[in-house]
C-alpha cells in the first residue's frame, strides 16, 4: 500500500476525483488517496466492489471479504471506476 503521494501531487487536491459521479451497479476499485483521511480499514485497500446506493457525499459499497458479503462507506475519491468491458478490441490498418 502507497502511504504517500508524487511529489509532485502533494497538497493537490483533483476536484474531477472529488466530485465524480457513480452509478448503482458500477464496479470500482478500493484505491486508498494518502491526501484525504479514510474510515475504512486498511484491509480492502485495492479490493473491488459494486457501488450499492449513495448515502450524502459517500458510497455504500459492497465488497466480498472472504465468504461474506460486507457494506463500506466509502467517499467517491478513494473510489476508482472499472471497465466492465472485456471484450477484445481489434483494430485493422
């Protein structure tokens, strides 16, 4: 786990992380920022989820931790959309 950021980055506060928009159903990604404080345990730092409903400002997100299926609130910024396209992309030239 990253507990610092680039040294270029620190202090830097991404406004489009701050106040990017999920779906219900989208899957993300668990990314610790080092610049915001979290109240989530270390322990799903990089685990993925499906983002479940919105509560204020945060994400209920619901996380698979070992056999259970657990809830999080987690803000938006520690929060990282997935592509769910798997399909192969094939470009000719």
């Amino acid at each position: 786990m990253k507990k610092k950021k680039q040294i270029r980055t620190i202090g830097k506060i991404n406004l489009s992380e701050y106040f990017k928009e999920l779906k219900e159903g989208d899957s993300v990604g668990v990314v610790k920022d080092a610049s915001h404080a979290s109240s989530f345990p270390d322990r799903i730092h990089g685990a993925t989820g499906v983002i479940e409903s919105k509560r204020g400002k945060a994400y209920i997100v619901k996380l698979k931790e070992f056999n259970k299926e657990k809830r999080f609130i987690i803000q938006a910024i520690h929060l990282k959309r997935l592509n769910n396209d798997n399909k192969l992309k094939v470009t000719k030239k």
